[in-house]
C-alpha cells in the first residue's frame, strides 16, 4: 500500500504514515472515492458514442455534467463535435460533387 500524501510504500497494518503522518483511515477513504469516482466514469465511451448519434443530447449532457461529471461530460460533448464536423465535411463533398456534375454535363 502507498500513501496518499506522501506516496511512500506502508505497510498495511499501520494506522499512520510513518513518513508523513497522514492518518491510514483517511488514506483509505481518499482510496475508496477515488475508486467510486473512477467507476462512475466509466461509461465515458457510452456517453460519447450517444453524443455522436444524437448531438443534441451530447451537448445538453455536456452543459449539464460539466462541473459533475468532467470526464462522461467530455465524452459526450467530443462525440456530438465529432457528428458535426464529419456532417460539414460530408455536406462540403456533396456540393464540390454536385457542382463538378453540373459543370461536366454543360
């Protein structure tokens, strides 16, 4: 186990940091949020391939989750960019394409 504060190898029967003297109970429930917060944000690949469907979404769950959830808020709001800009690069290729029709059949 390694400290929190500190990052030096404890051993886990210790209840503080002799190095540091950061309490183990706190080290250990620093651990467990993180844990929790890392698990929560899992589901970032998710958020982001419904952002890319459905773009409104993506941008309203980016708005809504930017200060709680910074990392499936991203997500989405990449997936729902992504949408867009390949939707403008898709549209610019039609019209060079229509417009190169039009000048041939001339």
């Amino acid at each position: 186990m390694y400290c929190r504060n500190c990052g030096k190898k404890i051993d886990e029967n210790f209840k503080v940091c002799p190095y540091c003297g950061t309490s183990y109970e706190q080290n250990f429930n620093m651990n467990y949020n993180v844990k929790q917060e890392v698990n929560s944000e899992s589901n970032g690949i998710c958020y982001g391939i419904i952002g890319f469907f459905f773009p409104i979404v993506g941008l309203i769950l980016y708005l809504v989750w930017m200060n709680e959830r910074p990392r499936a808020a991203k997500s989405a709001g990449i997936g729902a960019l992504i949408n867009v800009i390949l939707g403008v690069i898709f549209a610019i290729i039609v019209l060079i394409f229509i417009f190169l029709v039009g000048v041939n059949s001339l």
